[in-house]
C-alpha cells in the first residue's frame, strides 16, 4: 500500500494552524500513524487509529479520516514542532510509511 | 517505559554481512505483548520498514529487502538482532529498533538508531 504525504513540505510560523494530508492507495480503515521526526533523533509515535493521541502528546495535535484520506493538524505550531512528520499504515504487509513532510519555520 | 538500544559495527564491507543487536530495557523480548522489529531510514531518505519478530520467533518481512534478511529474538540476552547479507552500499542507513504491540499496531517504540555505511 502506498501513502502520498502533501505537502512535502511546508512554511509555517509559531501560531499557525497547518494540515498535512496522507492519501493510502487502497482503503485501510483506520489503521494509520503519524509520526513526528527532529534531526539526528528517531521518529515518535504522535497519533495511531487516525485519531487517538499517543499518550504525553500535546493536545494541539489531531488526527482525522479513515479508508485512504486522512490528514494531521497542529492547531497552533509551538517552536518544538518543526519538524519532519510522516504517515505509516498498519493495515497490510508490508507495513509502510510516507515519503514525509518537512514542516519549516517561515 | 520501554528502552531500545542499538549496537554492531557502523562500518560494513560490501557483500559481507551487517550484524545489529537491540538491546530492550524495561520490558521482555519474550512478552506476548509486543512485536519487536527493524526500520531503516536511507540518509536524508524516509523511513522503510525491513521487518518483525515475536516472542515465538514468528518473522515478518518485507518482500523487497526479504531475500537475505533474518531477524530473531534472544530471550537470554532480552535482545532482537538482524541480519542482512550481501550488502551493497545502497544499505547505508540508519538502522532503528522498534516495539510494536502488534503486527496492525504502530510503532510506539524506538531505539535511538545507528548509521551504518557500507563502503570498502
């Protein structure tokens, strides 16, 4: 199953409403991640279930869609939260990812 | 809370083998309730998930890389290891180890990673 991220990337400064969008080539229900990724260090699990939020994970972040539209919005960007962020669904082998959407300072 | 930490050698030779161990903290490689697996992410590249394993030894593997590739668990040592044999440098990566409490589950956590180049 391929996932398409849009944008791949993205300027955007502190305060900002954004939305990242993951288009999965086939249905697959709700069994979508997004990750979030800071340089040199590994991805954390932001939201699985298109929905839920990974436990510690500030509430500005939201996951919404099922079957193979979905998309992620961080209500109001905070310094910490540029970064990289990529999809990744769980529905079928092989387990796959996003190509990743950088998210930059404007 | 789960600790993941990666090791092995950082430089491979071409068509020799890449050895990598994770070793897990605060939890069992022999729990029933967790998936442990490998993701590698190609520099300045996406993530790609190479595989998994369970406590039994049940393995998962992604049928682009799965010719090559093994990944078992030690319940002696609490580790997970892969292996990948035949390296080109097209696997220069950081290599990630993973836990996921299932195979239609995320993965909720991650070694901090190790870069291995390939080159001779």
């Amino acid at each position: 199953i391929q996932l398409t991220q849009s944008p791949s990337s993205l300027s955007a400064s502190v305060g900002d409403r954004v939305t990242i969008t993951c288009r999965a080539s086939q249905g697959i229900g709700r069994d979508l991640g997004w990750y979030q990724q800071k340089p040199g260090k590994a991805p954390e699990l932001l939201i699985y279930g298109a929905s839920t939020l990974q436990s510690g994970v500030p509430s500005r972040f939201s996951g919404s869609g099922s079957g193979t539209d979905f998309t992620l919005t961080i209500s109001s960007l905070q310094p910490g939260d540029f970064a990289t962020y990529y999809c990744q669904q769980f529905n079928n082998y092989p387990l796959t990812f996003g190509q990743g959407t950088r998210l930059e300072i404007k | 809370q789960l600790q993941l930490q990666e090791s092995g050698p950082g430089l491979v030779k071409p068509s020799e083998t890449l050895s990598l161990n994770c070793t897990v903290s605060g939890g069992s490689v022999s729990s029933r309730n967790y998936y442990w697996g490998w993701i590698r992410q190609h520099p300045g590249k996406g993530l790609e998930w190479i595989g998994s394993v369970f406590y039994n030894g049940d393995t998962y593997y992604s049928p682009s890389l799965k010719s090559g590739i093994s990944i078992s668990v030690d319940t002696s040592k609490n580790q997970l290891s892969l292996s990948l044999n035949s390296v080109t440098a097209a696997d220069t990566a950081v290599y990630y180890c993973t836990g996921h409490r299932g195979m239609t589950r995320p993965f909720d956590s991650w070694g901090q990673g190790t870069l291995v180049t390939v080159s001779s």
